[in-house]
C-alpha cells in the first residue's frame, strides 16, 4: 500500500470470525469437574448456544461485535458463516437470511466483509449430522451455489462472498476438489478449518490415511486462494504441500490459547515461506494487536528463540504489519485500500520513546491506543469510538 504517515498503522484484516461465538464469552470460563474440558466440552456450549439464536440475535450480535472491532483496529471481517437455518433445522423463507443479516450488520458498521458462506454437510467422517447440528446442513452441492450465486447479487468494493468448508470431517472427500473449483470459477477464496485438533487429525488419518492437509491437497483443494484456518497439528509434509500450493494460513492465536488447541508450527510456517493472517475466531479476545503479538510470542515461546517472524531486515513490526493487512486481505479477496488505523500519540503506551511507533504499537499497544479508524476513506471510528455506536448497539 502507499506509504502512510508515521502515526497511521494498515487497518487489520480480522479473517476468521464465528459472530455469535461473541455472546459466549465469560460463560465457558469454569471447569466442569466431571470431565476433562476441551475444545470438544467448549463445542457442546457452542452448539447450546447456536441452538438458541434468532435471526435478529444473530444481526444484532453481530453488529455490536462489529463496532467493537472497528473500535479495535479490525477493518475487514472474514465471516466463516454456518448458522443457516431456522433453530429446528427448517429453511428460512429467503434460505440466506443470515448471511444477508450479517452482510446488514458489517454494512452498518461500515466493516468490510467476506461472507463465507460454509458447507456444513454431515455430523463426522461416518456420521450424519446431528439434531443439534441440522441448523448448519448445506444437504448438497447445487444448494451451495444456489445459495452462493443469491448472495453474489450483493458483492461491492466493501462486500464478498467466498466458499468455506468447514472441516474436512463435516464436507465429503469427494465433494472437497469440486466446491473448490466451482468456487475458483466465481473467482471466490476458499477457507477451510483444518488440523486444529489432534483428535481431527488421528481421524482423518484413520479414514484416509491422510491428515487433513494432505487430504485437501491430494483432492485439489489446495490452492493458491485456500486459506487453512488453525494448522495448529500442520506436520512438515502439511508445511510443505502449503508452500508449494500458495495457500495461506490463519492463525487464531487467543482462541487456539483459550480452547488449549495447542501451540502451532508458526516458525515452520514462515520460514517455508506460507504467508500468515489472523482471527479473532470465538472473539473470547478482539484485539488485533494481542492477536499479532501472540503469532510472535507463541513462536518464541515454542524455539526458545526472539524475533522469529521477521522482515529481510530483521524487523517484528514489518513481519506482523504484512500478517496484519497485506496477507490479511489477499485472504479474504479485499482490496485493503483507505483501511487504516490512527493512533493516539498522547497515549501513555505509546509515550516516551524512541523507538519505531509500528513496533511499540505492536508488540505492547492495545485498541486503547487507537484515536481514528478508516474504512475504504470513511473515518468510522474518532477519539477511539465508533461515531454511530449509540445508534448502532443502543
Ligand atoms: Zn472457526
């Protein structure tokens, strides 16, 4: 992007967003002393809560988690959207309502987003869905389009809709290569959770004696728009296969951390050369800045090494600005143009120092540091605070 004034960061690409995982937040928080809480216990809670939404909560959640994420420094949303029907599994009248009500929430936010509209088609390898999973079911391949070419009608500068599958445990083998290369010939990115879990993994190997990354690659679903969201397991066969494809990888690193995911191969990644972007994901944290500084601190605290993720120069702040937006956007098929962030220099954070601001902000700011936040020129965001929030999540 054009060079932009010293106290003005890239806006950050936030691209793996589950919204109304927002309203879980404090509420998974204690340990059920009957089991060994996990990902797998938090799931139950999620799928609780899913089962509860209206389609004007889902709007409403979504808008006031998107002003908090302009408010924080976000500036374009990755909407990894499988919350498709009614809470008993029964169509809407219109079969998109929810995505239009999240494509409603971003545009009176004024957040650009990418509704990735996400195949959701059996309950696991040898399962079918569950009674508590039908509100996700795309039963079809035709269904997706279908769905997918009605959301296309509302593509903009500021809006896109790309495919995701939404692991290879709930979408078919032999649907992955061919949702793939439909979704290329509407020139749409595709994201895919893959390899968060260990359990994941040791099924899909037993199933296909394959991971999951190498399953999405041997059936031509890894490409040069497929962003792997997680690849926190990635082994470096997986490492491999995503350097040689050109996909990308997001990391959700205060969710992987709140989930005990566990911790991923980040320096592997970069040094293969797999361009990285982050998500708030489960928004248990919206912080972009955490988020960069956990892809860095992560990656230390796994080599017993300092400043893993670096530019040619051997610079953080440029390595993490490039995962910010650069990367950020190519992911979510957005032109980041007039996304930017403002900062505050009076701040305290940001006080008394020397050195380069890109790297204090970074690595020790905090969304309080933000003054102003543009989108597209727009100045949504002014003296840290959205100039509609009262109106927006009154
Ligand atoms: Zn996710």
């Amino acid at each position: 992007m054009t060079e932009l004034p010293l106290d003005v960061l890239p806006g950050v690409a936030n691209v793996h967003s589950h919204a109304f995982q927002r309203r879980l937040r404090g509420r998974v928080q204690a340990r059920n002393p009957a089991v060994r809480d996990s990902f797998w216990t938090w799931r139950e809670a999620m799928y609780d809560e899913a089962l509860t939404l209206s389609l004007s909560d889902v709007e409403r959640t979504a808008r006031a988690l998107y002003v908090e994420m302009v408010e924080s420094g976000y500036t374009a949303v990755g909407e990894f959207h499988y919350l498709h029907h009614q809470p008993d599994g029964t169509a809407y009248a219109d079969p998109v309502a929810t995505s239009r009500a999240l494509l409603r929430a971003a545009a009176d936010v004024g957040l650009r987003i990418t509704l990735l509209f996400t195949v959701y088609a059996r309950g696991g390898i040898d399962t079918p869905l569950s009674d508590r999973q039908r509100r996700f079911a795309t039963p079809s391949i035709e269904a997706v389009w279908r769905a997918v070419d009605a959301l296309q009608a509302d593509v903009s500068p500021t809006v896109q809709i790309g495919l995701a599958l939404h692991s290879v445990r709930a979408v078919p083998r032999e649907w992955l290569g061919q949702l793939t290369a439909g979704a290329r010939a509407r020139s749409m990115v595709v994201h895919v959770h893959a390899s968060e879990q260990p359990a994941e993994v040791a099924a899909t190997r037993d199933a296909y004696g394959l991971t999951p990354i190498a399953l999405l690659d041997t059936e031509g679903a890894l490409t040069d728009v497929t962003t792997i969201v997680h690849g926190t397991w990635a082994t470096s066969d997986d490492i491999a296969r995503l350097a040689t494809r050109g996909s990308t990888v997001c990391l959700c690193p205060t969710t992987e951390c709140d989930l005990g995911d566990g911790v991923p191969p980040t320096s592997a990644l970069f040094r293969a050369g797999v361009p990285l972007c982050v998500g708030s994901d489960s928004h248990v944290v919206v912080d972009p800045f955490a988020e960069l500084r956990l892809v860095e601190h992560l990656a230390r605290a796994a080599t017993n090494e300092r400043c893993v993720v670096v530019d040619a120069h051997g610079q953080v702040a440029p390595a993490l600005t490039q995962i910010a937006h650069r990367h950020g956007y190519r992911a979510l098929g957005l032109d980041g143009t007039g996304d930017t962030i403002g900062l505050d220099l009076g701040h305290p954070t940001l006080a008394s120092t020397n050195a380069d601001l890109a790297s204090v902000a970074w690595l020790s700011g905090h969304p309080g540091v933000i003054d102003r936040v543009t989108v597209a020129g727009h100045e949504l965001v002014r003296n840290g605070r959205h100039v509609e929030r009262a109106a927006l999540i009154g």
